[in-house]
C-alpha cells in the first residue's frame, strides 16, 4: 500500500520542518511549498497528492485564494484540504467552507490530534470514493 502523500504549503520554514517532522513520524510522504503559487505548481505535477495543509497567512497569494485558483484549474478534484492558521475570525472561516476546506486547523498543531484527524478524514475519503 503506498504511502500517504501530504502537501504541506506555508511560508514558515519553520512550520513547514514542523509539519513535516510530525507527518514523516507516522510514515507519510511530505511535499513543500512556500507560498500559494508554488503550491499550485506542486499540485500540477504531484497528480497524487491525498491531501493539503495549507496556511491562511501567506506572501504573494494566500491560502484562500490559492484554493480558489486550484479548484478553477480542476486541480483539488476531492482533495481534503486542512486549513493551518492562528485564525479563527468567522470571515476566514466562511470563506474556507466556500473554498470546501475539510478542517479548521490551530498553530501549532498538536501531533497526535493532527495525526489522527488525518487518518479519519482519509479513511472517510477511501470509504466514499473507493480506491484511490
């Protein structure tokens, strides 16, 4: 069975080290990316991607919009999607059930939570869809 393929995008280096560290721990396969357009980038070529922690706050083009732009290019198809942030202002989180956002995230996450989340969501995606 292969691995999970999680793409993490978000401008701290040091979240993204953070992330990664807490998603290679439980035996899945990071990608990164620094900002909304290189995760846009990284979606067109990882057609495999089973699922996005993506930050709101970002430089040249924020979480939000980046989805926006992702689903217009058919890109997400049914992606689960994370949003990672120190928000919790209603706009934001309207705007995420919008852009189909599967969970509202916290920083700093917490690893077992996190982990957890993941593995139900991804589970209930397997269940509806089939397959992957």
């Amino acid at each position: 069975m292969p691995s999970t393929k999680v793409l993490v995008i978000d401008d701290s280096i040091g979240m993204r080290i953070h992330l990664r560290q807490i998603l290679e721990s439980a035996g899945m396969v990071v990608l990164e990316a620094a900002d909304g357009p290189e995760g846009i980038e990284m979606l067109k070529v990882n057609h495999d991607v089973d699922l996005i922690i993506c930050d709101v706050h970002m430089p040249h083009m924020d979480g939000l919009e980046m989805l926006k732009v992702a689903h217009e290019q058919g890109l997400l198809k049914t992606i689960p999607i994370f949003m990672l942030t120190t928000e919790l202002a209603a706009q934001h989180v309207d705007a995420a059930k919008k852009a189909r956002v599967t969970a509202w995230i916290i920083k700093p996450p917490n690893p077992k939570s996190l982990v957890a989340t993941i593995s139900k969501v991804l589970a209930l995606e397997s269940g509806m869809s089939g397959a992957r």
